[in-house]
C-alpha cells in the first residue's frame, strides 16, 4: 500500500498546528445556545469586524452557513439567482429546495467566474402568480480560485438594489480573494446584505464557518440554525481555532498563491498537460487522454493525491503543502514523462 505523502485534494485536508491545538485547549468556554461562549462570542466579533458588518454566528459549516443566509433572505416559493458553478447551486445536495423550498435560478459563470449583468437582470422575475419571486442575488468570492474583479462586485450589487434584491457573498476562500488582490476583506465584502466566511479551508481552522449580516438578520440566522441543527454548546473549544487561524494564517496565503503558482508553470512544460495558471491556491488540469490514466495512477503511486478524474484534476495548495511537496511533484511528472 502506498504511504500518503502529500495531499492535493483540498484546502480542507489541513491539521491543525501546535499553536492551534494549545490555543484550543486553553480557550474559555460557555454554552453559545444560551449564548455564553466567550470564545465563540469573540470569534463572531472578529469576523463581523473583519468584513465591516454589524453582527456574526458561528456555524459547524459552510453549506450550513449558506443555506441559512439563503434561508434568511428568502421564503418558501421564492428564488435565488447564483452560478451553475457556485457553491451553494451545485455542490450542496440541493439544500435551498429540499430545507427551504427556495427555487434556484442558475446561470452560466463567464471564464473569470463572474455571471453575466445582463443574464442577472433578464433572469429577474416580475411581478406575476406565475412565476417564484427573484428575492436574492448569490456570487461567491473566490469561485474555482478565481477572484471576482471588485468593480464587477459594484456593479452586481447596484443591479441587485436596482431591482430590490437582497444579496449573498459566499465567500469560502474570501480572504484568499483578499491577499491575492491586495484589498481588504471589507472591501470585498462591502454591499452584501450577508457574508460567509469559511475558517476551514486555506485559514487551516479544522471546522466551522461565520456568517455575518445586520442585526435582523442575524437573529433570524441564530433561528434557523438551531431548527437545523447547527446549535453547538462548549463550542469555544474550535471557535478558538478561527480565532488563531485568523491571527496566526491570513500572510501566509501568499505563500499558498505562489507554490500553486510554480507548481502550475511546472506542469505546464509537459505538452500533454493543459493547467489553467491559478489567481490563488487552486489550479485545474486537464491531461491528454492518451496519457491521463496513466499521469494519475503514476501520481497516486507516488503518495500524491488530486482531485477529479478523467483527465481533469484539481490541485489545492494549502498550508501543509510546502516546497517539498511542489518539488516531490514536479521531479514525479518529470520521470513520468521522460518513461522512467
């Protein structure tokens, strides 16, 4: 059996560090039900600071955090306008009809992951009992590594407030969008009725999301997530991983966005080999069928996993990928294709 030695998968495949582990082991805890987890309550102020809102909840999850934002902004036999590729469309069991009975309405992402202006405003339903009321406009901030261009961001908002829409920033890799575009969270974030910001992916926090809002919604947040199963009591314990992770993870993208980044421009000298050169730490490939099997079985036997399958692979650098791991990888393609 091939011992694991690097793991491309995701961001999400990170452990925590010592600092981490310490930091959650001495966190002060409390019952957040009852809203009595200081830990938990400085975690949610921290976000809610970090991305210019009034007020945060902490969740077990992303897709929990999203189908509560889409749960808060919009009632049953409404519609939320998002990307076929989006997050909270396409990779969440179909979450928003089956919990929500929220109708999505997807449209095809352009090639910097942006959905088209004029797509947005004819998908916008009018008033009629015909049709499910179009109450929400959902981007996602970064989507496939990509980051949103910010004066796209403008004027998807202004759109959305043109035709009285709520709006939702998925922002599972935000603070990768962050670093990689040299502007603050905020910044990122500014318009959007409601963020999420997921702790577990590139900031290496082992689990848990926060979504922030005004203070309405966010009381209607709290609601729903303890109907959906998402109260947590001493949850301090892993609030204070964001925490660290925050304070500890947020430069170090950098190092992430440039691994990938070489990685990419390695992999693409081999002809066979199609990379799309990342924006942040993610890089999508796709190798000529006539080598694709082999490529991924070589790769695998080596200890090095990637997502996907039939010749299109995902790699996600992350904080427990270091230059080791870039070079084990390149020196692997090089005695693949060189037939050793």
């Amino acid at each position: 059996m091939t011992t694991r030695r690097y793991d491309f998968r995701s961001d999400t495949v990170t452990r925590p560090d010592a600092g981490m582990r310490a930091a959650m082991a001495d966190a002060p805890v409390g019952d957040d039900v009852y809203g009595e987890d200081e830990t938990v309550a400085a975690l949610e102020a921290k976000v809610a600071e970090l991305t210019g809102k009034a007020r945060g909840v902490f969740l077990p999850s992303g897709t929990q955090s999203n189908l509560i934002a889409l749960m808060s902004h919009c009632g049953r036999g409404d519609e939320f306008i998002a990307g076929q590729d989006a997050h909270a469309y396409k990779y969440e069991a179909g979450g928003a009809a089956v919990l929500g009975s929220i109708q999505p309405q997807p449209i095809e992402n352009g090639p910097d992951g942006s959905l088209p202006l004029d797509k947005v405003a004819a998908a916008i339903k009018p008033e009629d009992i015909h049709f499910a009321r179009t109450r929400l406009l959902a981007l996602e901030n970064t989507i496939g590594g990509k980051v949103l261009p910010q004066s796209y961001v403008a004027d998807a908002v202004a759109l959305a407030r043109r035709h009285g829409l709520a709006t939702h920033l998925d922002g599972a890799r935000i603070v990768n969008a962050a670093v990689a575009s040299n502007r603050s969270v905020k910044e990122l974030a500014e318009g959007f009725d409601s963020v999420s910001v997921c702790l577990s992916k590139g900031l290496g926090a082992p689990v848990g999301s926060v979504l922030v809002g005004d203070a309405d919604f966010i009381a209607r947040a709290r609601r729903l997530r303890k109907m959906l199963g998402g109260g947590m009591r001493q949850a301090g314990i892993i609030a204070a991983a964001g925490l660290y992770a925050l304070e500890h993870n947020v430069a170090r993208l950098a190092d992430d966005h440039a691994r990938a980044r070489r990685l990419a421009e390695g992999l693409a000298r081999h002809e066979a080999l199609t990379v799309e050169m990342p924006q942040t730490n993610i890089i999508f490939l796709t190798a000529d069928a006539s080598v694709a099997k082999g490529f991924a079985d070589h790769m695998a036997a080596q200890g090095i996993l990637v997502s996907g399958r039939y010749g299109q692979q995902r790699w996600v650098t992350h904080k427990d990928i270091g230059d080791d791991a870039i070079e084990a990888v390149l020196d692997a393609a090089e005695k693949f294709f060189a037939g050793l």
